[in-house]
C-alpha cells in the first residue's frame, strides 16, 4: 500500500502537473524535496518486501494503474537492481534529498546510504553475488558525514534520541 501512495504522489507531482496547476517556483521547489524523501520510502517499501518475499510485484509512477490492474512480479535481482539505482541517485550530489542529519527525524541522504549499506550487505542473498566492497564503501560514506556509534547499546534506547547528544554518538 506505501509503494502505491507514494507512486501516486509522484504522479500528481509531476513537474506537468505542477505546471497545470499553476504551483509557483518556491513551492515546487520545496516539492522536489518531498519527492525524493517519497522515493526513498519507495526504496525502503520494496526493500521490506523483498527480504520478506523475494519476488514481489512491481510498479513505479510510471506503471499503469486503475482499471484493476495487478502489476506483474518481478523477481528479486529487478528488484534489488531498482533498489540500489533508486538510492544511489537520491544519495547523489545532485539529488533533492535533504542533506545529512539536517532533516530529524525525517529522511535525509543519512538515511539513504543506511538502506543502501544494508542492502548491499544482504546483496548476496537477493541476487547471488555478494557486494562487500560497495558495503564497506557506503558505510565509509555514512561516517564521513559525521555520524558516529553511539557509546553505550542502552542509549539507542532512550525517549530523547532527538536531543540527547549521548544517543547521537
């Protein structure tokens, strides 16, 4: 159900959309940004499903709906595939993802190479071959934005994760 809410934000925010609407540049702008963050939880939807299920059926925006379609299944190393390409562009410099841990507690490009390290971690199970050296580069990625473990196991437990700086590591 979230890969079809999102899919069909994504359409009815489509740049010809907006134009349609009259949606005025500042607007649409702020709106790139909620779309990438939409496309992640796409990206984390299909995750989910796909170590759950492994074949799991397949739609993006630009996929038929309505009418009682049933999108087809794809097999998992498609799903893998969209996966990674999905995170990898929205990790980008280019991309309109919020910029690492300026966003709390929604998503930001933290967020999005956390999904893409474990993905390609579990790589091996999802298409046969193991992606190791991607892992380890991702996860280099996340410390270099200044992430850091936090100290103790208990504080990634606490009520006050937000502001307490112990939790944040």
């Amino acid at each position: 159900q979230g890969v079809t809410y999102v899919n069909e934000y994504l359409r009815q925010t489509s740049d010809a959309n907006l134009d349609l609407r009259g949606v005025p540049a500042d607007v649409k702008a702020k709106i790139q940004s909620y779309r990438a963050e939409a496309r992640f939880l796409r990206a984390y939807f299909y995750w989910a499903a796909m170590d759950t299920f492994g074949q799991v059926p397949f739609a993006t925006e630009n996929s038929p709906f309505g009418g009682g379609y049933n999108p087809p299944q794809a097999p998992a190393t498609e799903i893998f595939n969209f996966i990674v390409e999905e995170l990898n562009d929205l990790a980008s410099e280019t991309s309109a993802m919020p910029a690492a841990q300026s966003n709390y507690p929604r998503a930001d490009k933290g967020s999005v190479l956390g999904l893409l390290a474990r993905v390609y971690l579990n790589a091996e199970v999802y298409t046969g071959t193991a992606m190791w050296e991607e892992a380890k580069t991702t996860c280099e990625k996340i410390f270099s934005l200044g992430y850091k473990l936090a100290p103790t196991h208990a504080e990634l437990f606490r009520g006050d994760n937000g502001e307490n700086p112990d939790a944040k590591g």
